[in-house]
C-alpha cells in the first residue's frame, strides 16, 4: 500500500465528525492530558517523600496512581497524533500492544478500587487490628494481586481479539483500539468470543463491586454507631473521595462491556470511552488530593521547602 502502510494496518477515524474544532478539541485534550499525567505523577511523589502518607491508604492509592498514568498514556499520545496528521493508521502489532495495556490497567483499576474498599472497611470498622491485617506485606500482595488480575484479562482477551479474521474495511470507527470497535471489522462470527468476553467482564465487574458493596455497607453501619462527630466527618470524607471515584469508573465500564449492543452507538461508545480513558485519570488525583488534608498538607511542605531552596539559592547567587 502506498505511504509505507501495510495490508495488515487498520485505520482509526478518531473522536471527531467535525474537523472545523479540531484545534480547540486538540487543546482541551492536551491540556487534560498534561495536567492528569502530572497530577498522578505528583501524588506518587508526595506518597513516596511524606512520611506521613507512608500508610496502606496511600500505598494503594500511589497504585492508582500508577495505573491511571499508563492508563491515560496508552491512548491519549497516539490521539493527540491523530488529530494533527492526516494518517491515521495504527500497524496490526501497535493495535494489540494498545488493547492488551488498556485491559491490564482497567482490570487492574477493576481489582485495585474493591481492595481499597477493603481497607476504608478495616480501618473503619477493626481500627485495633488495622496494622495486622494490613500490614506492608500485606499490602504488597493485595497490589501484586491487582496487577496480576488486570494483565490476566489482558493476556485472555488480546490474543483472541488479534487472531479473529479480518477483511474488507480495515476502519475501525474509533480513537483507538478498543475490543467492540475492532470486532464490528471481524468477516467471521463472533457471537461465542463476545458473550464469553461479557461473562468475564461481568465477573470482573461483579467481584469487586460486591467487595465494595459489602465494605460499604459494613462502614455505614459503624459510622452510625459513632459518638465522635469528628471520627464520623473524617470516615465520611474519605469514604465519600473513593465513592465517587468507584462510581465514575463503574459505571462507564458497565455501558461498554455489559450493557446489550442495543443500547450502543459509535457515537455514544466514543463519548464513554473518552470520558473513562482521558477524564478519569484526571479526576481520580484530584478528587483524592482536594478533599483530603493530609495529601493538601503534604504537597504545601514540599511547596514550601521548593520556595525556600530557591531563596536560598538566589542568595547565594
């Protein structure tokens, strides 16, 4: 084929019907990117150089962190590219790398947010037990676990996905490789390979989403019997910061890969697909950051030390 693409390449028609707000849309999309990839990034180091946040809470959160980065930089850069060139071309191989790191990091996302749940529920309800039952080991394994988790769903789904047969348009009417966009190109039948995906979808989605159910529901009742209005605002605050965070990520995972094909459009699943994939690694920091005193008090220490090193050394200068 001409321009040095080959046969095997698929072609993604991106986000946009309208080329006339490709500048404006371009700019809002980088700027989500910059701040989400740097949010992240700064909730890593303040985790990390704050002793303070030296706890499971924030141990599992810097992995959230962690997953929301990869997350993010799995679909935004290739988009970005996109959106100023007039190829937009994706080889066969990038294609399948794309779909197996966005499983991994949604179904490690998936696993990472019922154990945090798990924790919120231990330190809630068996505060005296807390430093047992989480303990750094623990801990260690229950992240292990998360991202071993997520990389199975990807090395199940990916090599299926890549070697179902596919002929005449190679247009996948997306902005990057995602399972049902790519599978509507298949000239075989795949029926059997989407209601096994839907099942292992649901499984995914539905044991983590009854760890927190459960958690939850356990922490309401304690919170309840409370008599400290200050234990009770402080429970609720944190409770209230990954409440959000789970809903958000639920439920646009529930409208791609539960809900029947009735229900889907290209439009609607790109708008969706969007939204979990470049909005969500943004909100998740800052919603952790913003409502949350201890990471606000870490990250105007490190400010503060930052402006005092430059003082310092403009005097010296």
């Amino acid at each position: 084929m001409k321009n040095g693409t080959s046969s095997s390449d698929f072609i993604l028609l991106g986000l946009l019907v309208n080329n006339q707000v490709t500048g404006i849309v371009f700019t809002v999309i980088l700027a989500i990117f910059i701040v989400a990839v740097t949010a992240n990034l700064v909730m890593i180091l303040l985790i990390q150089v704050d002793s303070r946040l030296h706890t499971p809470m924030y141990f599992l959160l810097s992995q959230l962190s962690i997953m929301d980065t990869l997350f993010i930089c799995t679909t935004v850069p290739k988009l970005l590219v996109d959106l100023m060139s007039q190829e937009k071309t994706i080889s066969f191989v990038a294609c399948g790398i794309q779909i197996f790191l966005y499983l991994t990091m949604i179904g490690s996302e998936f696993f990472l947010l019922g154990l945090m749940a798990y924790d919120r529920y231990v330190a809630v309800c068996n505060p005296l037990r807390y430093p047992v039952l989480m303990n750094r080991k623990v801990c260690l394994l229950l992240a292990a676990g998360a991202w071993f988790g997520g990389s199975l769903d990807g090395f199940l789904l990916t090599p299926i996905t890549m070697n179902v047969p596919y002929c005449g348009s190679r247009s996948i009417n997306h902005f990057f490789c995602e399972i049902p966009a790519v599978l509507r190109l298949a000239c075989a039948d795949t029926s059997l390979y989407e209601t096994l995906m839907y099942i292992c979808c649901v499984l995914m989605l539905l044991i983590p989403i009854s760890i927190i159910s459960t958690s939850y529901s356990l922490i309401l009742l304690t919170v309840h019997r409370m008599r400290s209005t200050e234990g009770r605002k402080k429970a609720f605050t944190t409770c209230s910061s990954h409440l959000t965070v789970v809903s958000i990520f639920y439920g646009a995972a529930f409208y791609t890969y539960v809900l029947p094909q009735s229900f889907h459009t290209p439009e609607k699943d790109k708008v969706v697909s969007a939204f979990y994939t470049i909005v969500t690694p943004m909100l998740n920091p800052l919603i952790y950051s913003l409502r949350n005193k201890d990471v606000m008090g870490a990250f105007k220490k490190i400010f503060a030390r930052c402006c005092s090193a430059q003082k310092v050394a403009t005097n010296d200068a």
